[in-house]
C-alpha cells in the first residue's frame, strides 16, 4: 500500500488526469449506448414461467406489455354520446401510434365485454405493444399518456395504468444525490474545519460513482441489469466512497499534526488506514457477490453493478486521494491548526472530550449497556416476523401518480383484482383436452376467491388456450396468492385428471409468487454463504475466532433490525404516505436478498474500523481492556462522523420518488444508525469488555495453518512478537498510571 501511494503522491498531476479521463471516456460511451435496463423476474423452470413460454408461442400477438386507460364521469353515464364522441378518437389516435400493436374498447360493434362498471361510471381500454415494457421507448409510452390525456375534461377523468406508463413516471434529475451530497459536505466542514479537506471526500467519491454509474449503463447491454442497478449503485457508492475517504483524511491530518511532511502524512495513511479500507471494500464486495450463489440473472447484474461501484470508490481512495492530499498540502489542516502547529510544533493528540468519557463509561458498565443495546435491538427487530413478500403493484404509488389513480378507478369501478388478473394458459392434445377445458371456467367460476372468469381463447392451430381470471383481491394481498396455491394445487388438477390437459397458472402475481418462492427457498444458503465468507475475512485478518463470530451476530442483528423497519413503514404503513412513498403493501421479493448483502457488507466496515484499532492496541501492549478502550475513544467521533454521513446521503434517496430505492435508502440508514450509534459504540465494545482476552484466543494449530492477511501497520505485528519472545510475558490489567491517564482523559 505504501508503495502504490508514493507513486500517486509523485505522480499526482497524472493520477487526476488519468480519473477525468476515464470518467469522460467512460460517461461519454454510454451517452453514446444509451441505457439497456431489464426487470425480467421470470425463473426458467417457474410454472408462471412455462406459462409465459407457452403463451408467447401459441400466441404471438399477445407478447407485449398491455396497459389501460381508464376514463370516469361524475355525473351520467360514459355511453353517453359526449363521452363517446371524445373517448372514441382518443381510442383510434392512440391505436395509430408508433408501437401500439391494439386497442381493445368498449365501444362499438366489436366491444369487449365487461370494460364498463355495472353504475356506468367507469370504462377503460386496452393497449397493447408490439414490445414488453423494458423495450419500450419512453418517448412511445410519453405520447400514449399525451394523447390520452388530452381527451379529459372538467368532467371527464382520463388515466392510464400499466408497466409502459410508469415508465413515464420515473424521476428524472437527480435532487436525491444532490441532498445527500450537500448534507455530506456540511457535516464534513464540521468535522475537518477545513473546506479544501472536506471537499477531498465528495470529490473522490463523484469521480468514482459517476465512472461506476456509466459503467452500469454499459453493463446493461451485455447482461441483465435491472433500471434501479444505477441508482442502488449511486447509493452505496456515495456512501461508502465518502466514508472510505473520510477514515484516510482523518489519519492524514493527524499524521500532519504529529509534524509529518505532507506527502509523509498521506502515505502513512494510505499504508494504514487505506489497508482497512482496501479489507473493508472486499467484504462489501464478498457479500454483494454472494447473490450470484442464488444463479437468477436479475439479481446477478444488481450484484456485478454494486461489486463494480464498491470497487472503483476503493481504488479512488487509494490513489485519487493520495494525489489530491498533496495537492492541497497542509490546507488540509484548518487555519487555527495550522496556526497552531506553527506556534507550539507537533503536540499528542489524545482523545478527549465525549468520546473519551463515552469509552470509559462503557468500560465502568458494560452488563448494562449491553443488555439496553440488546433490548433495542430486539424490539426493533420484532416486525420481520410479519414480513410479506409479494407484488408492490401501482396501488402502492403516490397519490398524485396517473397510474395510482388509474388504479385506484378500476379498483372502485370493477373491484381490486381487474389490476392483476391471471392468466390460464393450456397446452392441447386431442379433443378430450379440449372438452376438459370448456368445463374448467365453471370450476373456476365456483372457486373462492375468483370475481370472474373470461371465455377460452384458443390459437388457429388449437393447440394452445388460455382463459383470464380476474381475483377479488388486489395482487398484493395474501388472498391472491393464496388463489394462485389454490388453483395450482386443487382446482387445475381436478380438471386435468383423465387427460393430457396441461394447464400452467401464470399473471403478475403468480410470477411474483414463484419469484419470492425461490428467493425464499435459497435464503439460507445465501445467507449462510455471506457470513462465512465475512467470517473467514475476519479471521484471517484479526487472527481471532470470537472476533468473526460476534461480528456475525452483530451484522445478524443489525439486518434484523433495519428489515422491521423496512416493514413498520413499507409494509404496515406507518408514514409511507406522509413521505411521498404510497401506501402500504409487501416488500419485493428480491429486496431481502439485496439488502442482506449490502447490509452485511457495510457492518463490516464499522467492525472493521473499530476493531483494526483495538487490535492495533492489543498487538502492542496485550492489555484487553487498553485495546478497547482507546481503540472505542480513538475511532468513536470519525465513525459517528462516517455514520452521519452515510445515514444522510442515503436518506436523501427517499426523495428519489423510487418505491424500490426509497426501500433500500431508508433500510441502509437505519441500519448504519444502529451499527454505528447501537452496536459498535456500545453492545461491541460491552461484549469486548467481559469476554476479556478470550477476545483475541485462536488455537496455535490454527494459526500456523492460515495465511496473514496484515490490516495493521508493521510496528504494531513487531511489537507483538517482540512480547511473545518474552519468557512469561501474559496479558495484564491496566496499571494504576493507565487507569489514572483514562481518568484524566475522560474528565
């Protein structure tokens, strides 16, 4: 590490132009590409799946994204000839435009059944393209919404529904990043006092985001990557490059404090922290990869796309940084600093203040800390045992949205299950199969839970049908998938007996079931697979097993914790449509997964920083409750400082107006809150204190067998050895001299 600082401090003109190049390269290329976004939650081998395959094959017409408008009258009826006279143009404009495949109406002479409510009030039309909606250009799906919405008046409410039309909804600009990032530079010049050092932070972490966010535009076109890739990337990216930054200027500035030269200064930093941060970006990258052990395309571009962001804010901290440090000399410091090292030279910098009083406090009361930190997060935790995983449909988004209140009219006009029907698709052989399915309406029809229940629709060869079934609850709820089970499990293979009927149950909800089905049924290995690789990092670089485990727990916990209240707000509600989010429904099947690998990789850091410390401590006296207690006064602030960065840059995404990346910003803050404020400035360095030197125990036989993986600096490994020579040298209590240091600090 030392070495590849000195070259970017030497060379610090060449490293920044060499980072501008890429972030201009690589953005322009994809300026040039365009974006190539796919959210395909089809698993080969689902039974919605085979469903889907076998639909596009019988019938080719129906292969793209359907959407509606919706039109409603206050007053009278929406036959009346005014309505028709402005709806029935609308319909024939909109059937002429580019992409548009059909038009189903419920006017005129080949009318659909059933696209008027029984009070006459409400009417909606179909819409299909020729293309499903990731294919769809928004231009396409913007002049659908254009021209629809033109033929609304005063009394005359026209929306649209449908995948084709949110994509007209999605933010645009980016205020979310912009927040987070001024928020960032505000608790940054508090910290550092400094506004060329606080700067150095967000500089680094921009240049590395912005080349990752292009590079994921780019990724789109070689791989599956699904259009929130980028953002979540944003996200993690800008809170892991400006903390990564953060830990290096800070060991920097003390560094130029001790008196150390300028490049001295960022070399050492580099060479020491910038070692935790090179380990600590591995384990988010470990986590986030852990995803593609599930083998689902969908989520391995999320999991590649995350990796690369982790990856390239690692590489800016170690060499952008370095080069920009120099740059800015001792700026870094503030002018009282450096006034101050001008006047009195290089002075001690002891902790002091709240961080010192906190650490000893822990150190006085470490049963009841731990005990209060234990308590909080288990309450908090309490809610995942609700969680519902299931289809967040439009119902979900905000009240002002076209295809919310599209939605909601066919909801109040038809009942809730016209906006996730499913579908019954048939594969024939013979006419028994083909008398065996005219019956399967009736049973259908019979069964609970079903509103209604459409003709079936046979392609010219005869060898394929399919039949619609509308539910009488939303997609999200339970009693739909509750359907779906039914169907597949009872009513279906009563109809198929005696024949060679085969008939698969597909629709939104059904492939959004055997997503989550499959989400869940692989949820243990994945999660099992995340924290042994976490493990045997820790292991490896701390030469400890209870370090790894209780790092385990904690990220364990943590996880727990942000996921109740990922579903307090998203799932029961409390406050989603007071910040904008829509109501309540079910969290999305993949967002477990997701969350628990950049969870469990983001506590890592914490643990990482924290404990590289104690371990610093440990290595060079062999005294437990020394190593925790200055290892807890001495990274306490900066991680606090860290932790209010992240929390605030990912709170900020709750303005993204993304009901998805608003799930993973709120999860992601309050997760970081507890780690940082709950775990690793209490319930850690609590356990630390009564396990003692246990905390460090590894088995000789062990330790000669695994590899060294060096996060501390070389001093501190030399110390250590240099003790262990010692004929009956053993691990001591602090003396009176060391408890009165702590006494003084702390007071």
């Amino acid at each position: 590490m030392a070495a590849i600082a000195r070259w970017f401090i030497r060379h610090r003109l060449v490293a920044v132009l060499l980072w501008v190049l890429a972030l201009v390269g690589v953005g322009g290329a994809a300026v040039l590409a365009g974006s190539a976004y796919s959210n395909d939650y089809e698993v080969p081998g689902t039974e919605s799946g085979r469903a889907t395959a076998l639909l596009d094959r019988g019938f080719q017409g129906l292969g793209g994204d359907t959407d509606t408008i919706v039109w409603h009258t206050e007053r009278g009826s929406v036959r009346a000839d005014a309505v028709q006279e402005r709806i029935g143009p609308m319909l024939a404009e909109v059937a002429d435009l580019p992409g548009v495949a059909a038009v189903t109406s419920p006017y005129g002479n080949a009318a659909a059944p059933g696209q008027v409510s029984e009070d006459g009030r409400t009417a909606y039309a179909t819409v299909t393209f020729r293309e499903q909606a990731d294919d769809i250009p928004v231009g396409q799906a913007q002049d659908l919404v254009d021209t629809a919405k033109a033929a609304g008046t005063d009394g005359l409410q026209v929306e649209l529904g449908g995948s084709a039309v949110a994509l007209t909804e999605k933010p645009g600009g980016h205020i979310a990043e912009a927040v987070g990032v001024a928020v960032a530079a505000v608790v940054l010049f508090l910290a550092f006092g400094s506004l060329a050092a606080s700067l150095l932070p967000i500089a680094t972490a921009l240049v590395s985001v912005g080349i990752a966010y292009s590079g994921i535009v780019l990724l789109g076109h070689v791989m599956t990557v699904a259009d929130f890739a980028p953002m979540l990337g944003m996200l993690i990216g800008l809170g892991v490059g400006i903390d990564y930054a953060l830990f290096i200027v800070t060991r920097h500035r003390k560094g130029l404090k001790r008196g150390l030269g300028v490049a001295e200064a960022a070399e050492t930093a580099v060479a020491t922290t910038g070692r935790a941060v090179v380990f600590a970006g591995a384990t988010v990258c470990i986590a986030l990869l852990g995803m593609l052990i599930l083998r689902l395309s969908f989520l391995n571009g999320v999991a590649i796309a995350a990796s690369l962001t982790v990856v390239l804010t690692v590489a800016a901290s170690v060499t952008l940084l370095p080069a920009l440090l120099s740059l800015i000399g001792m700026r870094a410091l503030s002018r009282r600093e450096r006034r101050a090292l001008a006047e009195h030279g290089p002075q001690p910098e002891l902790p002091t203040g709240f961080a010192a009083r906190w650490s000893a406090f822990v150190e006085r009361h470490p049963k009841l800390l731990g005990a209060v930190a234990a308590v909080v997060m288990a309450v908090l935790a309490l809610p995942t045992l609700s969680l519902h995983l299931g289809t967040s449909d439009q119902g979900n988004n905000p009240a002002s949205a076209t295809t919310r209140q599209a939605y909601d009219l066919l909801a109040d006009g038809f009942g809730p299950g016209v906006n996730g029907p499913l579908t019954l698709v048939a594969d024939l052989d013979g006419a028994d199969d083909r008398v065996a399915l005219d019956q399967l309406p009736a049973a259908l029809g019979a069964t609970k839970g079903v509103a209604s229940v459409s003709p079936v629709t046979y392609n010219g060869s005869g060898d394929t049908a399919f039949l619609t079934v509308v539910p009488d609850s939303s997609p999200q709820s339970k009693d739909t998938s509750e359907l779906v089970d039914r169907l597949r499990q009872d009513v279906i293979p009563a109809a198929e007996t005696g024949t060679s009927l085969d008939v698969h149950v597909g629709g939104i909800t059904a492939s959004y079931d055997d997503f989550a089905e499959i989400i869940v049924g692989k949820l243990p290995l994945f999660v099992g697979a995340v924290v042994a690789l976490g493990c045997l990092l820790l292991l490896l670089a701390f030469r400890s097993i209870g370090i790894p485990l209780k790092a385990a727990v904690m990220n364990i916990a943590a996880v727990a914790a942000a996921f109740g209240i990922v579903v307090a707000i998203f799932q029961w509600g409390w406050g989603s449509e007071l910040l904008g989010l829509g109501s309540s429904g079910p969290i999305e099947p993949f967002l477990p997964v997701i969350m628990v690998s950049v969870l469990f990789g983001l506590s890592m850091d914490y643990q990482v920083f924290l404990v590289s410390r104690m371990y610093e401590e440990w290595l060079e006296t062999g005294d437990n409750r020394r190593a925790v207690r200055v290892g807890l006064a001495e990274t306490s602030r900066v991680i606090n400082s860290a932790a209010v960065i992240m929390i605030s840059v990912f709170l900020a995404f709750v303005l993204s107006g993304d009901r998805v990346i608003a799930m993973f910003g709120i999860a992601l803050a309050a997760a970081v809150a507890l780690d940082a404020f709950v775990l690793r400035t209490l319930l850690v360095p609590a356990l630390m204190h009564l396990l003692g030197g246990a905390n460090w125990w590894l088995p000789r036989s062990l330790d000669r067998i695994l590899p060294r993986i060096s996060i501390e600096p070389p001093e501190c490994r030399v110390a250590a050895d240099t003790r262990a020579k010692i004929p009956g040298q053993r691990v001591t209590a602090p003396t009176t001299e060391e408890n009165e240091d702590v006494r003084d600090i702390a007071g």
